[in-house]
C-alpha cells in the first residue's frame, strides 16, 4: 500500500473465515419503531403480526416473578431453579437441561457440537432460516432436502444424508410453512437414522398443537440418545424479549452442549419469569384458545378473499398474496403503508407468500381490512 493511501476498511474482513462470508444474515420481522420512522405514521397506529409473538403479551404470573427478581439485579444468574423445574415437567435429570438465551442458542450448542468442516448437516425446504446460519457458523455443510407440499419430506431428508452427515434439523411445528409431522412419523424417522448422527427436533411451537396431536419427545431419548428435543418461553409463554429457552437430550450430549454454553447465557429476569411462566396454565390455555379463535377468524377470511393458504399448526398462518412475486411485494408495501406489518417470505424462496402472526381480535381484524385494501390496489 502506498505510504499516504488510506486505510483498506475491509481488508480485515476479507481475511474471516469463508463459511462465514457464505451467511446470509437473518432478517427479523421489521419493528414498529423502523416502520414509524420510515413511514413517519405514529407508533400506536401500528399493529405487528410478523414476529409470531403472544399477542396477549406475558402472564401475570411471569410480570410478579420479574419484579421480585429485580432485586438480585446485582448477581449473576443461578439457574437452579428453572432447570430444576425443567426436569421435574419432563421426568428427566437435570443433567438432561440445556438453557439457552432463546432457543435459538441452543440450536447453536447443538451446531457447534457436532458440526465442523467436513461434516454435513440436513434439513427440509421452507425450514427455519436459523438452521443454515447455526450450520455454516459451525464451519458446516448445509444439505437441503426438497419438502413436499411445504412440509418436511422425511423420506428425502433420509435420502439426502451422506456418511459425514451428523445433525438433522426437524422444526415441527414447521416455521414458515407452519406444517406438522406425526409422533408416528418422527418415531419412525428415529429408528431410521444411524445412531451417530443427532437428531434436533425444535418444537418452539408444540403448545399451540391441540390435545390430539401432542406427543411427549422427551420420552423418546430413553430410546434414541441421539435425539435433542428444543423448546422456547418466546411463543406461547409471551416472553420473546426476555430470551430463554432450553433443550433436553441425553445426559452425556447436555453435558457437551453445557461445555460450550456461554457462563451466564441467561439473566435473572429471563430465567424467574420462565419458571413462573411454566406454571401459569390458565394463561397458556387463554392464550391457545385465543390463537385457535384467531386463526379460524383469518382463516375463514382468506377463503372468503379465494387467496390459498398452508392449514397451520403454529400461531401464524402463511398465505398466497399474490399471482407472482412483484404482485406480493406491492400487497406487501401497501399493508405497511396502512401501518399493518407482516412477514414476507423472499428469503425462503416463497416470494409469492406473506406469513401473518394470530393476533388479538382487533389486530385480525385490522389486518383483514388492511389485506382486503391492498388486494383492491394490487
């Protein structure tokens, strides 16, 4: 370089790793103040249904545990207790707990325990945008299985894995796509996979399943040690800001999951509503009553409007907007100009398709108006 050139900004960052230049970065769902600024529209016009957070926000269990918790403020985190009560709801050991500062960080443990260059990770179609990130981030391969009518094709997925395969991605309840494996068809899968390579089944979305289609995973890693079942308290339980979360697997793979795991990766806060917040059963049943009245009430409208959408498990729906990508991003603009915000889908290759959050009643309904205006500009 030139004595007097200036200083190369990127040269530093063209040094990292490949792998990591190989990311595509998440994208959340735009929050209402960015959408206030850009649209200079007032914050309390705005309704968010692109996150998938509980529109009935926490319980007051949860709010009653985070003001007591504010006094220990000044210590570092114990998370005796959550993990205790953890293993008490699922029957395990505690040795069996893995916390996380979200899911999401769990999903990295896992990532960084059996992934590295030279090793292969599988997942579906449409499957959480979080898996290919965890993957690459641990210097992985990511190998992406075709999904069948938007679902998880375990058959495929099975076929895609090769001999330096080691970790499955399985999200069931699926997000985006919102698509639902059977506990048949996941047991099967199981019996199916080498018992060297980890099966991680996210079920961030399990508590919005009806009493029918739920099953205990948990109780599977008796029988198939490889198996890392992951749950979050962002969803049902109302505490996505609060980030906490947890896995369960065999005591030996926890403990190398724990080895990795930032010290302190939860705070006081977090880890005191999380453990009120499991015992709060009246809210999370208010809350799954009113996601499945929410999602009827949209459902029905979608039919009403002739837009297709994907039957949902979770507590969002995703729909067909548009006859073509440009025709769902102009709907997609105009719903933001109205102030209503959701998820549109071009990073998963669904540009046709936007995913809406089940929200309060006035939230849905606000959205419906807004969708059935934007339809009449499109």
């Amino acid at each position: 370089m030139p004595k007097n050139a200036p200083p190369d900004d990127a040269a530093s960052a063209r040094a990292a790793l490949p792998h990591v230049h190989a990311i595509a970065a998440y994208q959340p769902g735009k929050p209402i103040t960015e959408l206030a600024r850009e649209l200079g529209l007032a914050v309390e016009s705005i309704v968010k249904l692109a996150s998938n957070e509980n529109p009935l926000g926490m319980g007051s269990m949860a709010k009653a545990a985070i003001r007591a918790a504010l006094e220990g403020g000044a210590r570092y985190p114990d998370p005796f207790a959550l993990t205790a009560a953890l293993a008490a709801r699922h029957g395990t050991a505690a040795s069996q707990i893995v916390l996380g500062n979200g899911s999401n960080d769990v999903l990295d443990l896992a990532a960084r325990v059996f992934l590295d260059g030279g090793r292969s990770a599988v997942a579906a179609q449409y499957a959480f945008a979080v898996y290919p990130i965890a993957t690459l981030s641990a210097g992985g391969e990511m190998i992406v299985a075709p999904a069948k009518n938007h679902a998880h094709d375990l058959a495929a997925m099975r076929a895609a894995m090769r001999s330096d395969t080691c970790l499955v991605w399985i999200a069931n309840p699926n997000n985006p796509t919102g698509t639902f494996l059977s506990a048949a068809e996941l047991r099967a899968f199981l019996a199916d996979v080498p018992a060297r390579v980890a099966v991680v089944l996210d079920e961030a979305y399990n508590d919005y399943l009806d009493a029918e289609e739920q099953y205990d995973a948990v109780r599977w890693i008796a029988e198939f040690p490889n198996l890392i079942v992951c749950r979050t308290f962002s969803k049902i339980h109302g505490l996505a800001g609060l980030r906490i979360g947890y896995g369960v697997a065999a005591a030996p793979v926890a403990n190398l999951m724990n080895r990795v795991r930032h010290p302190f990766n939860c705070n006081n806060l977090a880890l005191a509503a999380a453990s009120a917040a499991l015992e709060d059963k009246e809210f999370i049943a208010k809350s799954h009553a009113a996601n499945r009245q929410g999602m009827a009430d949209i459902t029905a409208a979608l039919q009403r409007l002739d837009l297709g959408y994907i039957p949902s498990r979770g507590n969002f729906l995703t729909f067909r907007a548009g006859k073509d990508g440009e025709a769902t991003a102009a709907i997609h603009r105009s719903l933001l100009r109205q102030g209503v915000i959701v998820r549109p889908l071009v990073s998963y290759r669904m540009p046709e398709w936007l995913r809406v959050t089940i929200g309060a009643p006035a939230e849905n309904a606000r959205f419906l108006e807004a969708l059935e205006t934007a339809l009449k500009e499109a």
